[in-house]
C-alpha cells in the first residue's frame, strides 16, 4: 500500500512565467542536464548556476540599492566624523546632491564607498545593512527593497536548487552587503554569495576579536573579474548564468565557453509600467554588447514585460 | 509494514579511532549541535567545519608535498625555459640541493612558486597536479600522496557531512592544487577548498577564452589569513576546526570566539613509528603557541600514535 506522504505533489515549476521561449528553454534546459540517460546529462557535482544580482534578482532603477545605503550611512554618521565636513563628496552627500557626487567621477564613488562601508568590524557592518533594510523603502514603491526581489527569478532559483543545482549570486555589489538577506529572500547561503569586496584583517582587540574592513579595494567584481573570482570561490565553469547587463557579458561568455550543455540568458528590461524599460542608453545597467551578443548568440533573452506574469512577489494574488 | 530498505543500516562512526577523549569530544559535541531539543543545537545553515589540509587531512613530512610537485614541475619544464638557467635557484633545483634554495629564504621559495605554479592557464595547471599526482610517489612509503592521507579525518570528514555539516578545506597551500582532487579524496567539491592563491587574469586568445595564472601573489591564507579568507568564501564563523600547527591558531581562536557552540582540535603528530613525531621544534608543522593554548583553553588535542587506528587508508583491514 503506498502512502499518501510518500508521494510528494509534483509542484508546477516557474507559475509566474507566461508559457514562452525563456521559460521553454528553462525546461529544456533542467531537463536535458538533469536526464541520466541523455547525452547532454551534467552530474550533480557540475550543476552550478550563478547570478548577477542588481536588475536581475532585484530593482536597480532609479539607482543602485547599495549606493542608497551608501549616501543614507554618511548621512547618519556624518556628525562622528568632523574630519569630514571639508569634503565636498560629504558636503554633497548631506545637500542630496547627487549630481555633484556622480561629478567627482569614480574617485567620488570611491570615497562614498570607503566613508559607508569600511572602519567597521564586519559583524558591525552586517548589522548595519540589516537595520537600514528594515527601515528604508524604495522612492517608488514605498516597499522594503528585499521586496523589490523579481518573482519570477526566486522561482527560477528554487526550480534550479530542486534539480540539485548550486545556486551562486555573482553581484558587482558587495558581498558582505548582499549576504545578511540572501539566504531569507532567495535561499541562498552567504557561501554561495561572490562580490564586490574590501581588504580586511583580522585584529584581536581589548573587546575580542574582529575582523575589520579596510578602506581599500580588495576587488570590483564586475565585467572580466566576475570570470576571476567565479574561479577563485568555485574553482570551474558554470554550466548556467544569468545577467542583465554588459557587465556579465564576461560571465556569460565563460559559461558558454564550457565543455557542458549550458544555459545564457540575459533579463531584459522591457516594461515601462510594472518596472522600467532600458538597456542601451541606460548609465545603470547598460545593455548593449550583452545584447547584441544574446542576439547573435542565441542566448535566452528573459522578456520582463512579455515573459513574467508578476514582477514583484507582493504582486502575487 | 515496514521495508527493510527504509531503514539504513546506522554505520558506526569513526571506526578507525580508539575509544578515547579525542573521539568522544568528535562526538559529544555532534550530538549536542544536532539535536534540536539541547541547548546548544545549532541550525544546519551554522554548521561549517574547516580543517586545515598538510598535517591536517594528509602528510606533510618529509616536505611539503607542493614544494615537491614545485620542483619536479621546475625540472620537468626548464629545458623551455633558457632564460631560468641563470637563476641560482633554479641551478638549485636542477642538482637537488634543497639547502640552496631554503638559504634564499621566502624569496627564494617565492621564485618556486612562480616559476612551478604561474604562467599558464588554470585548466593547463589543473592537468599538470593530476598528471603529477598519478605518477609521483611519497619518498618514504612510495605510496601516491592522494593515498598518504589520515584515515580517520577522513571519517571525521564524513561523520560531519552526514550531520550536514558544511565542511570545507583552508590550507595553506595552494586552492587550485588542491581542488583537483580534493573531492574524489576527501568529498570536498572544489567550492568548498579555501587556500593560497596567485592573482588571475581572464583573457581572450585565439584558442579561446582562459584564465590565465599570473605570476603574483593574491594571498598566502596562513596565520591571520585563514580567519580573513573564511570570511570572504564563507562569510560566518565556523563552529568546529581542525589543524596540526601555529598558522592554525587564529583560525581555531577566531573559530572558538563564535556564540555558537564550538569544537577546536589540533592533530598532535606523536608518532614516531607509524607516521612522525614533531611539534614545537619542526621547521615544518611548527607548533608551539598553538599546543600551548590547546593546553590551557581546554581544546581537543588528537594524539595520533594514541588516538588512531590505522593512519593511511591502505592500512585498514
Ligand atoms: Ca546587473
Ligand atoms: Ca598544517
């Protein structure tokens, strides 16, 4: 007699995507690596899939979420740090004037950078990320950020987990600004988050002992580091990426380069009302060579507008 | 009624150590952080051991076992290389004379390094350790060195991951000299080896996309590295960690400093018969402060020639 429990409901995989190309050869795709008998088979070990985060698991528009945090700690720490006040990045921060930061070029972002996220211990800086996204909400919508999550990408990650893929996050962000809420929002561990870091170093201290976060570049992983340090944390190829910008073009391209079947697909921002539409012109998420490679290459383009019957999960009836 | 396939036979755990306060702190502690209902249970995404890798989980003696792949790489590639034949430690390595090139200092073992270790890409260095490690033979045994690995931290190895343990690798060798073979020896997956690296460059050739090995360093994960490099792989703080010399004890203070119910332990090489004896007066393994505060904070000391049954795999019966 066989027992009800054992038999687990075959859960329909990806129900916010409409019945398209993207999400057919998703399945395709999982099918094929995931078939024993199919020449196109990957062994588990092999099944890994990584993520750029910004416009592809989340909202990047109008501007990054990290550079908001950014702008909002000095803000809020300004008053401790006199030695501050002379600097016209500060000085621009607390006036909200953005265009005079973006002005001082990458050395402004820099300084914005080093002034919010380092001179801490990372325990203190997790828990500095933690508040803020408990606190802040998106100009637009007036959610929580961890709720401007795109749905139908949660549903993609826990479909590829299911099939017994290891699930990566390879963000331009930090690392240390995405790990304190990846595993809640998108079940992914903080070991399988690969970032944007600093240089650290661990000190022992008359309150115990810490590791610190330096004020100085350890490594943008954005363009051709996201292959590098794709590397350095999984040590091989993935057989899966998604991106939504030229700056995983790299990334992409290194998947694709693999000896096994593999999967490239690029988010396609196309939806002027639910969400935004850009690519080409954009600053943010600048789409050009990703896209005319998609083209070219017959990599899955992810149609927002087209493909995905909800963007966000509060959406979700 | 219940089928005899459903219920798994239950392996007994650690079969090769004695029954000893070593083995009963293994599994004490197991038992207190599995289970939910104590205290100090610990949820399964909290649970990353880490072990060190030389003297740790495989031989160290008579040398390290890459400073031997190092040389014979040397000699095996010299003759492309005319413009090494004025280097002194190349000549060095030529005639054997391991005196020579130790007299040079880390200077001269950096030149090893990038002499053996960079300058091609990582899937050519990949083929180079697994060819090495085929045919090259531990002078002592003239056993492979994949087979000169400690049977009973292997079972530990296991004994952790059937606990759902996330175990992990962070040595002071090299990342990517280990990863080759990390998993079919010990079930580590690559993603889960942290170690020393060279800096890499992704690069677009004629023959394709590679990363490409550089001759510089990006980090030497010993001492205060480890705890540093097991933030930016792993991101939290483990709650068990293996080692067998002083470049271990930041890592197992650093481990040791978590809220979480922790386990330290240091592999004691006291057997002069079935493997070496050394501690604080060994050139290589050195270890003094760290068996100085295994002493006095209580932490497990493994003693080999006491503890173990067997040491290589190929001793079991
Ligand atoms: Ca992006
Ligand atoms: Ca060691």
């Amino acid at each position: 007699e066989e027992s009800i429990s054992t038999v687990a409901p075959k859960k329909t995989p990806l129900s916010s995507w409409h019945e398209s190309k993207s999400k057919q050869a998703i399945l395709d795709f999982v099918s094929v690596v995931t078939d024993s008998n199919h020449q196109d088979f990957v062994p588990i070990e092999d099944r890994i899939a990584v993520f750029d985060n910004d416009g592809t698991l989340w909202v990047e528009k109008p501007y990054y979420t990290q550079l908001k945090f950014a702008l909002d700690r000095i803000k809020a720490t300004s008053k401790e740090h006199p030695e501050w006040k002379k600097d016209p990045i500060v000085q621009a921060v607390l006036k909200d004037d953005l265009q005079a930061i973006l002005k001082e070029g990458e050395k402004g972002l820099m300084k914005v950078v080093m002034y919010s996220h380092a001179g801490m211990t990372t325990e203190e800086f997790d828990q500095q990320v933690s508040s803020w996204l408990d606190t802040a909400r998106h100009p637009k919508t007036q959610k929580k950020y961890t709720e401007m999550v795109y749905q139908p990408m949660i549903e993609l990650i826990h479909y590829l987990q299911e099939n017994q893929f290891k699930v990566y996050i390879c963000s331009g962000g930090g690392i240390d600004f995405i790990r304190p809420w990846a595993y809640k929002v998108y079940n992914i561990s903080k070991e399988n988050v690969i970032g944007s870091s600093l240089k650290m170093a661990y000190e022992i201290t008359p309150e115990g002992l810490v590791i610190s976060r330096l004020p100085e570049i350890n490594s943008i992983n954005d363009k051709e580091i996201k292959p590098v340090n794709i590397q350095l944390h999984i040590g091989q190829k993935p057989i899966a990426a998604f991106g939504n910008s030229d700056g995983d073009l790299a990334m992409l391209s290194w998947t694709a380069s693999g000896k096994n079947h593999s999967l490239m697909a690029f988010v396609h921002h196309t939806d002027s009302i639910r969400e935004w539409q850009y690519d080409r012109d954009s600053h943010v998420g600048t789409f050009t060579k990703g896209l005319d490679s998609a083209r070219s290459k017959g990599w899955t383009l992810i149609d927002m507008q087209r493909d995905w019957k909800v963007i966000y999960p509060y959406q979700k009836k």
